[in-house]
C-alpha cells in the first residue's frame, strides 16, 4: 500500500531548507532532470564500462567556456569511504579559509544536497537557473544522463561562485566517470578501499575494479592511498609509477592512531613520518576530537587530511602548479606557510561534523540510527560500529531495505547477527529487492531465527513499529540501501522541527503502539 508518509521531492525540499523558497522554476528543473537516464534510480546500466565515458561531459563544458578550468579539484574514487571523506575533506578545507565546493552522491532528501558551498546546500535559485544553462548548450538530439547534468551543473555553479578548490565525489568507477573530466587542475586524488561492487560494469575481479578506479590518477599528481586489499594495492600503485605519481599512503606514510572515546567523539592521533615528497618529519596532531563514528572513519580522516593539505603538498612538489595564484617565489613560500594545517582548524572541522546518512543518530528513546552501508564491507564496518557503541542498548532491532543488484547474503551475513529482530522492507526505488525475498535470503542464512526476521511492512510503518518495539531502551538502525534512509531521514529529523510531517509521524506511532498493546 502506499505510504501515508511519503513526502513528494518538492515537499522534502522544504522541509530540508525553510529559508529558501522552493519556486515552480525549481519544480520544473527537478522534474525535467527525472526524465533523464538515471542509472542511481533504474539499475539499467550499460553492459561494461565501455558503455560510460566522459565524451558528453566535454562537450558540454566546452559549450558553456569550461567552467572547470577555474578552479583547483580533488577526486575521491573508492568502493567504500568516498563520501565521508569527501565531507571530511571539504569541512577542513572551508576551515582552512578556501572558498571550497563539494560535489557527492547520491542525494537522501533533495538532489540539491549534492552541490554544497562552504557546507551550504545550493539554493532552489541557483540549482534551476544552472540547470538552464546546462539545458541550453544541450543539443536536441543529445542525451546526457541524469548524472552527467549535475556534475556539469556543479563545476558550473562552482565557478560562478568562485571556488578555489572543489572535492568531488567519483559516482562509479573512476576512469570513465562524468567527475573525472581531462581539463580538471587535479591538486590530489584518493583512492580509498576497493571491494566487489558493481561487477557487472566495473569487472568480477578486484583486480579490474581497482583499474577502473586507478583511471583517476593524473600525471605526477598526488595520490592519496587508503588501505586496500593485496590485489587492489599493486594495480594502482602499478599505475601510479607509470604516472610517476608521488604516493601518500594511509598506514605506511600517514598513521593514526585511536585512543578511545571521550564525550562521544572519537580521540586520535595523527602522525606523518617520513614521505615520499621528502619533506622533514612533521610533528604529530595529538588528542584531536572526531565528531564520526567508528574506527572505519579514522582512515577517512587521514586520508581527508592529506587532500585537504594537498595545496601544501603541491606546493612542495612543483611550484608550477600554483603559478597562477602565486607571482613570485616569495609569495609561493608564504603560501606554502599558510596552507599548512593547524590543530586548531582540524578540531573546528571535525569535531562536530555530521556526514547524512552515515551512522548518524536521528532519534532518542529509542536510539534510532541510519546508516547507508550497502554492501559486506560497508556492512562489517557497520557491524563493528555497532558493536563498539550500541552494545548496551536491549533490544536491538534493524530495518533493512537493499536493492537487488547488491550482494544481499553477504551483507546480511556480516549485519543481522547484531540484532534481535530484523524488518525488511522496500523503498520506492526501482532498484529495491523485495521484502518476502529478502527475509528469505535471511532465513537460509540464519534458520533458527526465522521468527525473528519480519517482512511486509512500508519503510515508515516498519521504522515506527521498530522503535515501538524497541522501547525506551532500545535500538533501531535503519541500513541496506541510502534510498531507503533517504526516505525516512527527513521524517524521523522533522520531529525535531516540529514540521507537520512528524507531528503525523508522532501521530502514526502512537497508534501503532496502541495496535501493540
């Protein structure tokens, strides 16, 4: 049946930014990108990636006077990791005083949320009137896709507001994403861990995945390596030493280490040893605070620091790169001066950060979380999360949703043992598994606990009858699928808002309550 709950796009819109008229301009310019091929959204992707390219992406730059060629990058591939580290990188940067862009998929409430300013989400205005821009240069009989628009109508907007320096999100694989476009001044790129996803377009192996996302290195650009599995590891460096790329690598080069938590923030240590760009040893970043979960988000981190640092990095290597921000040689070393990280700025970045939509705390009483781990190896750090901060909360109840191209018994193997009871449901998305299918693939796993595996319920009426459940001193984690907490994201936050949508939410769960007693 169809959810009671389930805003349409212009209604989360406004629920996600009251301060900005969302105007029928925006409406149409959303509605008119929907009827583009959008493989996030149908699953239909072409046949190996030979069928991507970033053809139609030059094209389309060239057309509106190649708006990425004012501005620094970043490029951030991976299988798992990539958008938090994305966030992290941005929110040092804008910390460091750089007017700083940040380009991520995919979105959880509105499509605006991927094209970000200084952490600001692109208003309505902006978002429709690049649109028209990009529509405009579009020829009749050409048809970019749904993701190509937006990364054109991002390197756009960032150029007309003046960004110095963009982090932008790789949406899948790397050598032939619409992110990974040839004019781009790449200051650094990460690589961070690869695993099996995608197979049908990137390669079954982690040897041809991990080649597709080395496809985003540049010529004696920095590299910036999170760790990987043996196979991925010598493919990329491989490639790296072809490119003569100078190689920071997350364990080896660049360590952290964790000391706890303390006040619900992780405690670190950062500390660089001798590198490979031979500069002298730097003294270590200690006891710093890190508002993100998980021991997973350290290596993020690290990594996140390195790009964000990658201007001084630059800086070291060829002083080339920064000829056109710096007259002469004297103005270069100051800038190599300034553009060094300070503790200070490192803790205003991260110690309150939020990433949406990873592991992030939506509700009290019960502990209500949602994370948009989606594959075993997002699944494990997941699990491990789980286990480190929840493991005192009783009962445990998970709601999961995935879509049927994913590895579904792998994450579940890997994610259900964690919980007391497991609701499966579906989201709106094309792509979604069934909920009968998935608590099948469940029970093959697990037997023995059939009856704790549920199945048939909306994503609203699941997540309430969970909390239900769950009581004051329980937990709910909403996980499997980001379209799925995407839905639900801005309900459960609209509680806190007192927004009419979760005063019904309020509503909605009372009733289920009372149906329980």
């Amino acid at each position: 049946m169809p959810d009671p709950l389930r805003p349409a796009a212009d209604e989360k819109a406004e629920l996600y930014t009251r301060d900005e008229p969302v105007t029928d301009e925006y409406r149409q310019a959303v509605a008119e990108l929907e009827q583009h091929t959008n493989y996030e959204r149908d699953g239909n992707y072409p046949s190996g990636a030979g069928g991507l390219g970033t053809a139609m992406m030059e094209k389309i730059l060239a057309r509106l006077d190649s708006p990425e060629r004012r501005y620094y990058a970043v490029i951030i591939a991976g299988t798992k990791g990539k958008g938090s580290t994305a966030y992290l990188t941005a929110s040092l940067l804008t910390a460091k005083n750089w007017t700083t862009g940040l380009f991520t998929s995919p979105h959880l409430d509105t499509v605006r949320e991927r094209i970000k300013i200084n952490g600001a989400t692109v208003s309505p205005a902006k978002f429709a009137a690049a649109y028209r821009r990009v529509k405009n240069v579009v020829a009749a009989a050409e048809r970019p896709t749904y993701f190509e628009l937006l990364t054109a109508m991002a390197l756009l907007i960032f150029a007309e507001a003046g960004v110095g320096l963009a982090v932008l999100e790789v949406g899948l694989g790397g050598r032939l994403d619409a992110t990974n476009v040839a004019a781009l001044s790449v200051l650094a790129t990460a690589i961070m861990p690869v695993s099996l996803d995608h197979t049908e377009i990137l390669g079954d192996t982690v040897e041809k995945i991990a080649a597709e996302k080395a496809g985003v290195l540049r010529e004696r650009t920095l590299l910036v390596l999170a760790p990987q599995p043996p196979a991925a590891r010598a493919v990329i460096l491989q490639r790296a030493e072809r490119l003569q790329c100078p190689v920071l690598e997350i364990g080896r080069d660049v360590l952290i280490t964790r000391h706890g938590v303390r006040d619900g923030k992780q405690i670190y240590t950062l500390d660089f040893g001798k590198q490979e760009l031979d500069r002298e040893p730097r003294r270590a970043y200690e006891n710093l605070p890190l508002g993100l979960a998980g021991a997973h988000q350290l290596d993020n981190a690290a990594a996140a620091f390195c790009l964000a640092d990658s201007p001084a990095q630059m800086l070291e290597l060829s002083q080339d790169k920064f000829l056109a921000l710096a007259a002469t040689v004297g103005q270069w070393r100051r800038m190599q001066a300034e553009t060094e990280m300070m503790p200070a700025e490192i803790e205003w970045a991260w110690r309150d950060l939020v990433v949406p939509g990873r592991f992030e705390t939506v509700a009290a009483a019960p502990h209500t979380i949602i994370d948009g781990a989606h594959n075993a190896a997002s699944g494990w750090a997941l699990a491990e999360t789980l286990r480190e901060t929840c493991a005192g909360y009783a009962p445990k109840i998970a709601v999961v949703g995935m879509s049927r191209d994913k590895k579904i018994a792998e994450f579940l193997r890997v994610v259900a043992p964690f919980f007391d009871y497991v609701f499966f449901t579906q989201s709106a998305n094309g792509r979604a598994a069934a909920p009968e299918f998935l608590r099948e693939e469940a029970v093959k796993l697990f037997p023995d606990r059939a009856e704790r595996f549920r199945a048939g319920w909306t994503p609203v009426t699941a997540t309430l009858a969970a909390q239900v459940l769950a009581g004051e001193r329980g937990l709910v984690c909403v996980t499997g699928s980001f379209y799925l907490i995407g839905e639900l994201r801005m309900l459960l936050l609209a509680e806190k808002f007192g927004a009419p949508a979760g005063r019904e939410l309020t509503a909605l769960r009372d009733e289920i309550r009372r149906a329980a007693e």
